[in-house]
C-alpha cells in the first residue's frame, strides 16, 4: 500500500506511468467516454480548510471513474472527537483512499500511519503534492519532453513551491525560485529533494527578473497561506518586488506560459493582463487538477499500476 504525502515517495518513472494514464484518460474524456475503472471504489474527502479545485476535481474523479466519494467536514472531529490513530483506524476500513486537506502536515502522516488505505495530501502547510502533478502534466502539454524545460517560480517557497520543486526534481525540470529573504525554500528541504534527487538543478535567488531569465513557464501563488491571516500586512509589503507582471512577463520568451495554482489574489501576486493575457495557461492548468488525479487513482488503486 502506499501513500501520496508529499511526491518524495514516487519515483520519476512512477510519475511518467501516471502522466501516460492521465493522458489516455483526459483523451477518452474529451472524446466524451468515461471508464469506469474504479468501480464500487470509495473516497473520503477529510478537509480541515476550504477547497474548489481539490474537492472538486476529486469527487468528479471518482464520479468519472465508477466510485463514489464520502466529503467529511469539520464535524467528524478527527483528533477530538477521538484520537487520530483511532479515527484512521475505523475510516481506512469503510473507504479504499483518503485524501485529507489538513492544518498540520504532521497530522496527515500520522493519519497515514494508522489508515488501513492509502493516504493523499490534498495540501497542508507543507506540501500540496496533487497540485505538483497536475502543473508538470500540464507543463507537459505545453512543452513536449521536460527534461531540460525551466520553470521559475516567483514569490513564497511555501507548500505549493515545495512539492513543485520535488516534481521539478524528479522530471529534471530546471527550477529558479525567486523569494525575499526570510520566505526562500528551506535549506534542510532542498538538502533532503538534492539527497533524492542528486540530478536535480534547483537555484535559489532573491531577484525575480534572475530568476525568470530563458523560462519556459513562469509560476506565482498567493503571499498569504490560508492560515497565515495574521501575517497578511507585512507579506503584502514584503512581496511587492515580487509581483509577475507585464514588465516581468516582458523578460520571458513569447512562448513562456504563466501559471498558478489559484485561488490567485489579482493585484497582489499578480496583475489581470498576465493572468487574463495570452500566455496564461491558468484554466488548463486547473482543469489538469481532474486528469492528472485521475491517473493518479488510476496508478493507486486500479489495475493500471
Ligand atoms: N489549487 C487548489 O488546491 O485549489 P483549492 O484550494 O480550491 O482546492
Ligand atoms: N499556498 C496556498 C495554496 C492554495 C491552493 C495556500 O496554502 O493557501
């Protein structure tokens, strides 16, 4: 049985495996034909904060694939109810997959340990590994073969830039990560993706304009995390150089794509003609949440390992 926490645990050719299923089965579903692939298969869906994209795509997954999903919300009071370990415990025998939006990184692994079914990170403050896949796969489509490809990513190393950084690494796709100092990726992270992934080119810079030069795609995401609320004031000052914009934008190839992985704050991380111009590829980006998921369940659960 495994786990998807934070993309460390797949290897390069386990993702490649699940980019080809994603794209057979995006195909089929264009063609209007939904397998059903996973029939009488069960999903729990245990979120601790709020979701479109995660939710969402999850629930019509398993729907496209011939199961059902179960969306458990604040109430079932996992960890007060009654200890995690418990509640893993009888929840991992009424479901095949859990996938849990959590606070605490630490509280999906320890739900991880003592499910009985494999456990997805649908993000906490660490990670947000389902995102990472569908912006490679979606990298992919734009792109042709990744190795070799750069992304930039401008603005906050938090759990977006980190799991993109894992995948970056594992698919040896060059990335530049331009961060203020004080919110750059930690170094004891990047050790850890370096010891797994000793190919990997990861540049760290405090300079966006750097950091975007001869970029393929250049990626933002919020300054404020949810759950960062309190901090919001002097992220906003602290972010402002740090914005992708027209002038950004202007100092990237014409066939460079911009991406996020929204919800975006439009003005602040950055401005409506980027994310409404012609190099956006946004839309495609969060639909990729659905098929790549898919391949992702597919690969765990299915027959097409
Ligand atoms: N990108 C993403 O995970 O969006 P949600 O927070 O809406 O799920
Ligand atoms: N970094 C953002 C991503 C949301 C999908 C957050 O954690 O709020």
């Amino acid at each position: 049985m495994r786990h998807v926490l934070t993309l460390l645990e797949l290897s390069a050719a386990e993702i490649d495996r699940i980019f080809i299923i994603a794209e057979d089965l995006k195909a089929k579903f264009e063609k209007g034909l939904r397998e059903p692939i996973l029939p009488g298969r069960v999903m729990a869906l245990l979120f601790e904060k709020p979701s479109l994209r995660t939710r969402v795509s999850f629930e019509s997954c398993m729907a496209h694939l011939g199961g059902a999903t179960q969306f458990l919300g604040a109430d079932v009071g996992w960890g007060k109810r009654e200890s995690i370990a418990d509640f893993a415990g009888v929840l991992g025998q009424y479901v095949d997959v859990i996938v849990c939006r959590a606070n605490r990184h630490s509280r999906v692994e320890e739900l991880a340990r003592h499910a009985q079914c494999p456990v997805i990170n649908g993000l906490t403050d660490e990670a947000h590994p389902c995102q990472a896949l569908a912006d490679l796969f979606t990298l992919r489509e734009v792109c042709g073969a990744l190795p070799g490809r750069k992304l930039a990513y401008v603005g906050d190393a938090n759990n977006v830039a980190r799991s993109l950084a894992v995948a970056c690494a594992k698919l040896s796709v060059r990335l530049s990560l331009a961060s203020p100092e004080g919110y750059a990726l930690d170094a004891g992270f990047l050790a850890e993706i370096l010891r797994d992934s000793p190919q990997a080119e990861i540049e760290l810079t405090d300079d966006p304009a750097e950091a975007v030069q001869k970029a393929d795609g250049v990626y933002t995401d919020v300054w404020t995390s949810m759950g960062q609320e309190a901090e919001e004031d002097e992220r906003r000052r602290v972010f402002a150089p740090y914005q992708v914009n027209a002038a950004l934008m202007s100092r990237v190839p014409r066939t460079a794509v911009f991406l996020h992985c929204l919800p975006a704050r439009r003005g602040e991380e950055v401005t409506d003609d980027v994310i409404d111009g012609p190099q956006s590829r946004v839309l495609q980006q969060a639909a990729n949440r659905l098929h790549a998921q898919k391949g992702l369940l597919a690969w765990l659960l299915g027959s097409q390992g």
